[in-house]
C-alpha cells in the first residue's frame, strides 16, 4: 500500500511542532509550510526546525499541486488569510481538510467572524483536531460542531527515560534532606494573561512569612511585562532570578534540575512547559486557566491546580507541598502525561481520518 501524503500548514517553526512533526515524519510522506519562520516572543537562535516551506517560497500553481497530491491537509494555525485560501482550495479541489486549533478565547456571537466560522469554515472542514477535551467541549458548545467532527489531539511531549526521571528525582529528594533549597522553576512570557501579577502576590506574602528564601526561584521568558517584573522581582529577592529567553536545551535542563514547576497563566490555549515538567516528573502547580491540565491535575496525587484568580490559593499549596512526596506525585505526574499526550494517539486519529 503506498505511503498516504500530509500536506501540513504551522505558524512557525517550534520544537514542540517538531515533536508531532517528527512523528508524521516516520508514518507518512509529509509537506510542511509554515506562514513565518519566527515569533515575536519565541526567538529560538540554536534551533534548527523540521524542513519546510514558507508560503511565499510557493507559487499558487505549486501550492494547489500540493494540495492535489495530498491524502489530507493538516491546518494548523489556521487563523490567517493564507491558511483560509488553502482550506478553500482544498475543499474546491475536494481533498480531506483537517483543522488543529488550541482552545480559543470566546468570540462575540455578533461579530462577523463567528459567523462566518460557523456557517462556512467549519461546515467545510472535515475534521477539528483539538488539542484537549476542553477544546472540544469549547468547538461543540460555542460552535454546535458535530461529534463526528471532533477529535482530540493534543500537542506531542517529549518523554525522557522514565527509570532516569525517577533515579534523578530521587537524588534532588537526597538532597533536599541534606538542607539543599527546593528549585522552583517558572517559563512562560511575560505579558498580562500570563499571570504574573498573581506569582508576584504569592513571591511578596511568601517574603512576609519569612519562606521566600526558603526556595530558589528561576523564571525563564520574555515579554512586554519583562522590565517591570524584572524591578519588582529583584526588590523582592535576591532568591529569584530572571533568565530572559532560554534556548530549547537550556529550558530542559532547568526544568530537570527544578523540583516545583509553576505556571499561573490566567488563560491558556494549552500550555507545553506544564506537561513537559509532568514528564520530567515533577511537582506541577498550575492554574485552573491552562487547558492542557485544567482536566487532567488532581490535587495532591500527580500535581496541584489552583483558581486562576486566588493567589492565597497558591500561597497555600507551596507552603504546605511535602516534598517528601515528590517521587509519587512525579511517578504519577508521568503516568498522566503519557496517557494524555502519547504518540499513539496520533497514530490512531489519523488513521480514523485517512479512512
């Protein structure tokens, strides 16, 4: 039987877009085109990208020939005018359209983009591929999209080995007990949904307890919110320290070497450094806004999951974490990613697509 084609659209080049991509890589014969080829806030420098095509490398003769030989066409990122007139080429030329969304903030049902969403887009794709159950439940409920319609597919995460994981939590524990100050280690953006008016909070009422230099703290990101966070931080603690953008490898070697990994964004499409640190089998405490975990953490057993809002919440949470308890809840935390964001559920939606 030959090789079924993939003719798959991103926004840009990222690792965790290459974890899926490598996937697709080995089981099909794969086309990628990505709209640019850098992000304002995602400013990889040592990160060499899944090859591809940008958009405008392509002639229109060349993209519709694409299309053609195309077994379906993935679009991901497809909230651009681009990405449309690829989705309406192929519906016009016939060919399987699959559309890869995170979950979106809420649209005016007034506006005209809801409608048209509704009553033309997505009565043309064949299917939505969302990254997590609450994306699904978002698509059916704001969007009355048949089930049939709907699958789940999440974002692809790296798992390292899980007898390495645990040989290596087991040495921070060691450590800890011999007086070693926990890690807490926080990457994401700096900017107002990422929340860290919240983590800022919870840095000031743990200084006036006397904790806060109980714990180093390393923040890894950029931003708009970088500077003013940066004065504030460092008024603080000396404990806390700001490392601007880290390149890929850089960012998984702090995540290993952490023991607390936090993310408090208000609202989050997915949200990747959370479910890398469940596989890197670490204490995960995240906000009930991140939809790659807002369904799957259940407190105190794989992680910790506070109200977006609350930041006496997350107060709570870290001053009472036993970090004795680390392995389990890390074991645990590995255990759930792997059934949430395994490679074998690629391979089983696509197959139900290709059919």
């Amino acid at each position: 039987m030959p090789t079924k084609k993939i003719l798959y659209t991103s926004v840009h080049p990222a690792p965790y877009i290459d974890r899926m991509l490598e996937y697709l890589d080995n089981e099909y014969e794969l086309t990628v085109i990505y709209n640019k080829l850098s992000d304002k806030y995602k400013q990889w420098a040592a990160y060499k990208w899944y090859k591809g095509f940008t958009f405008d490398d392509l002639s229109l003769k060349q993209k519709v020939q694409l299309i053609k030989e195309s077994d379906i066409i993935i679009i991901s990122g497809w909230a651009s005018w681009a990405n449309i007139i690829l989705i309406i080429f192929s519906w016009i030329l016939n060919r399987p359209i699959a559309v890869f969304s995170d979950c979106p903030e809420s649209v005016s049902k007034y506006s005209l983009l809801y409608w048209f969403k509704r009553l033309f887009l997505f009565k043309i794709i064949d299917y939505l591929l969302c990254a997590t159950n609450s994306t699904k439940s978002f698509y059916s409920k704001f969007y009355s999209i048949k089930a049939d319609k709907l699958k789940v597919f999440p974002y692809a995460i790296h798992f390292s080995n899980s007898h390495h994981i645990h040989v290596s939590n087991e040495n921070k524990a060691n450590e800890l007990e011999k007086l070693r100050l926990p890690e807490i280690f926080i990457s994401n953006s700096f900017y107002r949904r990422k929340g860290y008016s919240i983590i800022y909070e919870v840095f000031e009422e743990l200084s006036r307890l006397g904790l806060l230099e109980k714990f180093n703290i390393k923040i890894a990101g950029t931003g708009d919110e970088y500077d003013y966070y940066r004065e504030k931080f460092h008024l603080l603690s000396p404990n806390i320290k700001l490392l601007g953008w880290l390149e890929y490898n850089e960012y998984i070697n702090y995540l290993n070497n952490s023991d607390i990994f936090i993310h408090a964004s208000f609202f989050e499409p997915f949200g990747i450094p959370p479910v890398d640190a469940m596989a890197c089998g670490k204490i995960v405490i995240v906000s009930d806004g991140v939809q790659s975990t807002c369904d799957i953490i259940e407190n105190g057993k794989n992680g910790f999951i506070y109200n977006s809002t609350d930041w006496k919440q997350l107060v709570s949470i870290i001053t009472n974490i036993d970090l004795k308890s680390k392995n389990i809840i890390g074991k645990n935390a590995i255990d759930t990613a792997k059934t949430n964001f395994s490679y074998t559920i690629y391979s089983k939606v696509l197959r139900e697509c290709l059919k």
